[in-house]
C-alpha cells in the first residue's frame, strides 16, 4: 500500500479532515476503512477516531472527544502500523497536545486542530 497517499479517495478524505469538516471527513475515510486488511485499517481507525473526536468537541462533548482523542492516539501510536505515507509523528504530537488541553480543562482552540500531511 505504499501508493495509498495517492489514492484519490484518501485525498479527499485527507482534504476534508484539514478542512475541519469532520463529519464528511469521517464518512469518506470510514468508506476506505471498510476495504483496507491489517495495518492500513488500524491507521485509517485512528484518523477516524480523531475525526469523530474532533466533532464531539464541536458538538460540546467534552468526555467523548477525550475518550477518542485517546484511543486514536493510541492507535497511531500503535507498533507496526502504516503510515500511509502521512507524517504520523507529527499528527500524534499535535493530538496528544489538543488531548493534553482538554484535559487539563484549558481552551482547545489554543492548540493546534489535528492535520495531515504527507510525510517527508
């Protein structure tokens, strides 16, 4: 899967995640989760995860988006997995950041919203 960067669906996917459009961004990446096998599907679960945490954070749920925060970090902090040709490194630091705000009960929007980029 070394070519997955340029699928055009994980693009869009990555397209949406950078917009903040966190719901459609959800959809499009649950839609590539569903026919990627081990250890892409872990991946895309995590990008997921943070997604969905990031539209509880929207929507006021504070509990839920630690909860996803977490279990997202963790899993793209998980040995083996793909990086899909992102920078994985980066994305975890910027999500353990945002986890660490909310968590200290500070303002999340001081921290940098999660982003995907290609890696280097």
């Amino acid at each position: 899967m070394t070519d997955f960067i340029n699928d055009s669906r994980f693009q869009r996917a990555t397209e949406l995640f950078n917009k903040s459009d966190w719901y459609r961004a959800h959809d499009a990446l649950e839609e590539l989760w569903h026919e990627l096998g081990y250890p892409e599907r872990l991946t895309i679960q995590g990008l997921l995860q943070v997604a969905v945490a990031e539209l509880h954070l929207e929507r006021g749920n504070i509990k839920g988006s630690v909860i996803l925060l977490g279990e997202g970090l963790g899993r793209l902090k998980s040995a083996g997995i793909s990086d899909l040709g992102i920078d994985l490194d980066k994305l975890c630091k910027s999500v353990a950041k945002r986890l660490e705000q909310i968590q200290r009960g500070c303002n999340p929007d001081i921290s940098t919203v999660p982003f995907i980029q290609k890696r280097q």
